[in-house]
C-alpha cells in the first residue's frame, strides 16, 4: 500500500459543458481513508462510450457532477480494500471490471427484484462518482466483476459496458431460436457485440446501419440480412420483406436515433418486442398506440447499468 501515490493523471471534466481537462495532480483516495466496502483499483485500460460525451457535454435530461472523471469501462487491479468490509467477494490482487453501476444497496425491493439500476441509491461510475478516465479509481467490492484469467483486459473493457447491454437486451427480449431481430446500429459498439451474442443465441440478424466497412463487419460476424437506411428509401418494408413479410419478431435498438425507435414500431410483426437501448437526449418515441394495441407489441427500457 506504501506505494500508491497520492497525486495522478486523470481526464477531468470540470464544470458542465466545459472541454475536458487533463489533469495531473488529481487526488488519489489513500486505502486509509475507504469506507468499509470500497475498493481502490489500479487501472490497466478503460474503454469509453457514447454516454461519456454526453455526460462531457451535458446534454442530457439528466446532469453529471462535476467535476467529474468520466469512463465506465474499466479493467484494473485491486490494490486496497476498506478497513472492516464484510463478506468481500474480492481480495487484494484480484483483477476487476467496473461498470456504469458502480453501486447499489442490494437490499431494497428494486434491488431484491433484479433491477439494482433502479436502486434509490445507486451510484453510477464516470456520472455520479468518479470512473475510470484516470490511474486510479474508487469502486464497490460487491459491484467490481472479477475477471476471468483467459480475457485480456482490453477484451473485457467492452463487455463491461455495450457487452453486457446488448446480452441482457436480448435476454430480455424473450426472441426464440429462429426468430428474426431488427439491429439499428448494428456495426456500432453496442451493435456488433449484439450480432455475436444473437447468433450464438440461434437468432437471425438484420443488420441496419451504412457503409461498406460495417456492411462486411455485420455480414462477417453472422448477419444474415443487411439494410443500408441512406440506400433504401423505405426501411419498414425493407425490414419486413428482410423478414419473410411479416417483420421482425424483436428490435434491439441500440442507435442513439429518435428514427430507429419509430420505424422499429412499424417494422415489428405481430407481438414483436422493442427493447430500448440507445439514449438520444431529448428525442420522444412517438407510435401509433393503435397500431402498438393491435399488433400486442411490447416495449422494455433496457437499462445498461446493471450489476453481473
């Protein structure tokens, strides 16, 4: 313990809006001064997500502290642990993930049903605490992921984040082997994960997104269908006749795009589900209710910070 700094370098966003700041004199939490089930982690890598920018540009309905560290997708090494944490699922040396939620009570009735992100008091790394943008970082010995010895740490960066997303969308979705699901955003980071995830699933995918290098992306890992939305001049039909002519049986949206919600409505066979993953800041869903009543479909908002 004798060895951690006190100082770091870490990317800071100091006010809302403001352009993000390297700082090299950033405050390290010494292991001394952890409350009981805090973690100090080392970090090795961290990837970063669209949700950064917009906590950096506070842009959305919901506003980060500041000043903030952003980043929830980290891979480090635990190197202290607060005095008097009971029941520690992880010890010193262990190599851990950190994810959008950093914390939850685990206790309380969203907690005991499944839906830790809607904990009253959850905290959220790289939003409402420090994440991972730095050397070091604070976390949560209940909520950090040990991670397995054969997954190289930039590997399982991603999978923190849009990985774990995309699998939990899709089993939520309740799609079947066979089943056709609609991807908007399928080359992006959420949405290529999504592809590997639905094959190995027994699902078939139709890829909607634009250009040749995420057309042969989508296609190479598995797509069997691929809608290009700036060459086709109608994408519900395109999606329908992708699906035999009835549509898709679910739609994992994960494009920040008010458009791929509202053709995903239209696109959706009879007792489709749409599950809402991508976060556009002030776009609204709007759906024919007749229509959504009619075909029986079902809508979940999918959440990304979960603990696994």
């Amino acid at each position: 313990m004798s060895n951690i700094p006190t100082t770091q370098i870490a990317a800071v966003v100091p006010s809302q809006g403001a352009a993000l700041q390297i700082k090299r004199d950033y405050p390290v939490k010494q292991p001394s001064e952890l409350a009981p089930g805090e973690c100090l982690v080392k970090l090795f890598c961290t990837g970063v997500c669209h949700t950064d920018l917009h906590a950096s540009n506070d842009d959305w309905p919901l506003h980060a502290k500041v000043p903030l560290v952003g980043g929830h997708e980290g891979v480090g090494e635990v190197v202290a642990i607060g005095k008097n944490t009971a029941d520690c699922p992880v010890k010193i040396g262990d190599r851990v993930g950190i994810k959008w939620l950093a914390y939850s009570c685990l206790n309380c009735e969203q907690c005991r049903n499944g839906r830790e992100q809607n904990c009253p008091k959850a905290k959220i790394s790289g939003f409402t605490v420090d994440g991972t943008f730095a050397q070091y970082t604070v976390s949560f010995v209940h909520h950090v992921t040990p991670i397995p010895t054969n997954l190289e740490s930039n590997a399982a960066a991603s999978i923190l984040c849009a990985g774990l997303t995309v699998y939990r969308a899709l089993k939520y979705s309740h799609a079947k082997i066979g089943d056709w699901v609609a991807l908007p955003g399928a080359g992006g980071g959420l949405g290529h994960l999504a592809i590997q995830y639905a094959v190995a699933m027994g699902l078939r995918v139709v890829a909607i997104d634009t250009g040749s290098d995420k057309k042969k992306l989508c296609m190479e890992l598995g797509a069997k269908k691929w809608i290009d939305f700036t060459e086709v001049k109608d994408i519900v039909q395109a999606v329908r006749e992708a699906c035999g002519g009835e549509g898709a049986h679910c739609a994992i949206v994960t494009s920040a795009s008010e458009s791929g919600y509202t053709q995903a409505v239209d696109y959706l066979r009879p007792g489709g589900t749409l599950m809402a993953v991508g976060l556009p800041g002030k776009a609204k869903l709007e759906a024919s209710i007749f229509f959504t009543v009619f075909k029986e479909l079902a809508e979940y908002q999918h959440h990304r910070f979960i603990r696994w």
